[in-house]
C-alpha cells in the first residue's frame, strides 16, 4: 500500500487542520495510507518509508518557518529518488502564495531527487490566528484527491 506523509508546524492550529484535512482527501484514492505529524515529532532518516512527503507550514514573515526550512535543507541527506513531494502553506490575503512558491523552490535545490506531485497551495486564513477563510478547505481536500490519485496503484 502506498503510504504519504503530511508534515506541518502549526502555532495557532489553521495550518494543522489543513493537513488532516489533506490527509483525508490523500486517503480517498484506494490503496493510498496518509499519516499526519507535527514536524518536532518526524525523524528525517524515517522518511525513507513514504512514497510522498508533503510539507506544510505558516507563512512567518513572508517565508516558511525556520524550522520548516531547516528541515527541507536536510531532505538532500536521505535517499529519497522516486518519491513525489507537495508543499502547502497558510497566510493572509496580501501574501498569498508569498511562502509556499520559496518552498518550492527550495525542495527543488535541496531535493532534486523528489518529483512534484501538484503545485504548491497556498491557503487563507482571515487573522493571524485563523480562521481558514471560507472555501478554503474543500480546495486543501482536492489537492489530497490529486496527491493520492498520483500514489494510486
Ligand atoms: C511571527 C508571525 C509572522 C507572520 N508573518 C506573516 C506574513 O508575513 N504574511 C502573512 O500572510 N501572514 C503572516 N503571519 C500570519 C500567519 O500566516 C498565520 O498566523 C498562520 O497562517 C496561522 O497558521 P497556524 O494557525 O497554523 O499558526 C504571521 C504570523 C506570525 C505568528
């Protein structure tokens, strides 16, 4: 069974449950297991298990997290050809896709061995502390559809 991981740092809790909520829209394509982990709970080296790591993080002045990208820097360690790769951020309006496009590229220099599986989402929430803005979430369940669909054997 294909298995996906969904990491994420979460201060207030928005960018949490827009990766359970990937995870679930993961998981609607059979044969397909999706996990969901805060970011101090993942061992690098136990990657090597997942056949797709997706990465989340608030936008935190205009980038992601310094331990988000800390942890994108060290992915260029592990063996991980072959396997797919999805970056999703949360931010405000003006920012919109600000952080997740810097993800992207940066998972391309640190981890060229990994293949996008969709283009990076960038997700609103209305406040520093949430909400995720309305019609938000059924856009983060569709993007689980098409990592999932991708993992689909
Ligand atoms: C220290 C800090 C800096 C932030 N800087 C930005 C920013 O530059 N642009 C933006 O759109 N949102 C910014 N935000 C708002 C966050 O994106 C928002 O709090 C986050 O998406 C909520 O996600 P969370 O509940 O998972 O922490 C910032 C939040 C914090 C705490």
């Amino acid at each position: 069974m294909a298995r996906a991981i969904i990491i994420y740092e979460s201060k207030y809790g928005n960018t949490r449950l827009v990766a359970e909520t990937i995870a679930e829209g993961i998981r609607q394509a059979s044969g397909v297991e999706a996990e969901v982990r805060e970011l101090k709970e993942v061992n690098p080296e136990g990657l090597t298990e997942f056949d797709a790591i997706v990465i989340g993080s608030p936008n935190h002045m205009g980038n992601a997290t310094r331990s988000i990208r800390t942890f994108i820097d060290k992915l260029g360690k592990i063996k991980l050809r072959g396997k797919l790769a999805a970056v999703f951020d949360t931010c405000i309006d003006r920012d919109l896709e600000k952080a997740v496009k810097k993800m992207e590229k940066q998972v391309g220099e640190k981890a060229p061995s990994l293949s996008l599986a969709a283009p990076g989402l960038s997700v609103r929430v209305e406040g520093m502390k949430g909400p995720i803005a309305e019609g938000e979430l059924p856009r983060c369940q569709d993007f689980g559809i098409k990592i999932g669909n991708r993992l689909k054997v």
